[in-house]
C-alpha cells in the first residue's frame, strides 16, 4: 500500500510541474464551485436525489477505463481490486456527506455502497 500510495503522491506532482500550481488551483476551484453548485442543487430535490449514486458511478467508471497505473497495480499486489474499491468509497464520500446532509440517507449509503467492481 505504501507504494502505491508513493505512485499518487509522484502523479499529483508531475501534474503541479505540467500545468503549474497556480492554473490547478484556478481550474480546481472553478470545477469545485461548478460540482459543488450541481451537488446542492440535485440533494435539495427527493427525486433529483438518486440521480447523484448513478452520475457518481458514471464519473467513477471514466476514471476507472484511463488509469496508466492498472498494469503496476496487477504486478504490485493481488489484492488490487480492494485498493482501488477503498479508493473509489473515499473519493465518493463527500457527495455522500451532502447527501445525508440533506437527509437523504438511502442515496448517500448507495453513493459510497455502489463502488465495488
């Protein structure tokens, strides 16, 4: 695990050196603001609110077909699928969070549930 943790912290910083610190962290907050603005307005609305698990999965899915790193993990460990499993749960608990903030509970436990493969 600590190796790959390592490959992360080595690919975030490569991509500070490409594209610069400071055009990430505009781009970042634009995008978060953007994301963050759709979140709210999805988790104030019952009906609206089952569509986050399903637009989750989808974000997670695109992410998932273009990791480089698929090869290292499978040479890296066995147990990969559990890694990247306890990844996914993670990057999709602050959509969870809105959720039960809204209490919205049977959303939020799909939202994080729905992440394995």
């Amino acid at each position: 695990m600590k190796y790959y943790l390592r490959l992360r912290v080595r690919l975030l910083g490569r991509e500070l050196r490409e594209l610069g610190w400071w055009r990430l962290l505009a781009l970042g907050t634009l995008l978060g603001l953007a994301i963050g603005r759709a979140l709210f307005t999805a988790a104030a609305h019952p009906a609206l609110a089952w569509a986050i698990p399903g637009g989750i999965a989808l974000f997670v899915l695109s992410l998932h077909r273009r990791r480089a790193d698929l090869p290292f993990l499978h040479l890296a460990t066995p147990e990969f699928r559990v890694w990247l499993a306890a990844e996914y749960a993670l990057s999709s608990l602050p959509a969870a969070l809105v959720l039960l903030a809204w209490s919205r509970p049977g959303p939020a436990l799909l939202t994080v549930a729905g992440r394995r493969w």
